[in-house]
C-alpha cells in the first residue's frame, strides 16, 4: 500500500469514499468541493492506494491558535474503503499523518468525530 498526497485524477475514487464515509455526493460536487480545498494552503488531503484503486484517505486542516505558536493538525476526514476495513489502512493513514505534521513541527493532532444528521451509513 502507498500513502500519497489526492492528486485531481484520484476524483472518481474519492467521491466512492466519500459515500463510505457516509456523505455520498456526486462528482460534480466532490470536484467544486476539493478544488476549493487545493485552493487553501491550510488544507491536505493523503490517499491510501492498493493496486492503483483507492482504499483510504485522510483530510487535514493546518490551525493556528489564540493559545499557542505552534500549529496544531485536525482530522477532518478519515475512512476506509468499506471492503477494506479492518486491515490498519486507517491506522496507516493516521501514522503517515504523524509523521508528516512531526517533519514540519506540528506536535499537536486532534480528531473531532461525532454522528450528523446528514451523514447516510450504508
């Protein structure tokens, strides 16, 4: 498996995930919505790629807060291919993710999870 960063190609694949994420959306929409996020420098989006398919991603947001100098990484988004659930991609995903904020000085990650009336479990 190789975790990389989303290139403007992986567009069919991550909108499949966003539906096993629970937010299906088409792919006219997924396109508005990730070239909104290539357009901020803040937002990252990494792919976890078996096989040339698509099996996980990982959305990240870079802060700056009120209380710190140092950045700190939020995970916006995190999920596994449904069929692939259960071997460590997220796990990886979350790892790569790590290790890349610690590369640039980010020693502070937090996730926020919760349900959402809009989100629509298969």
């Amino acid at each position: 498996m190789e975790i990389r960063e989303y290139d403007s190609s992986d567009l069919a694949q991550l909108t499949s995930l966003m539906a096993d994420l629970g937010y299906p959306a088409s792919i006219d929409d997924m396109k508005v919505r990730m070239e909104r996020i290539e357009s901020n420098p803040n937002y990252y989006t990494f792919v976890a790629e078996k096989e040339k398919s698509l099996v996980g991603m990982i959305g990240i947001t870079v802060h700056t807060t009120y209380t710190s100098n140092e950045a700190k990484i939020q995970i916006t988004s995190l999920v596994t291919k449904r069929q692939y659930r259960g071997q460590g991609i997220a796990k990886s995903l979350v790892k790569f993710v790590e290790d890349w904020s610690i590369r640039r000085g980010c020693n502070f990650i937090y996730l926020l999870s919760g349900k959402s009336e809009k989100r629509v479990i298969s």
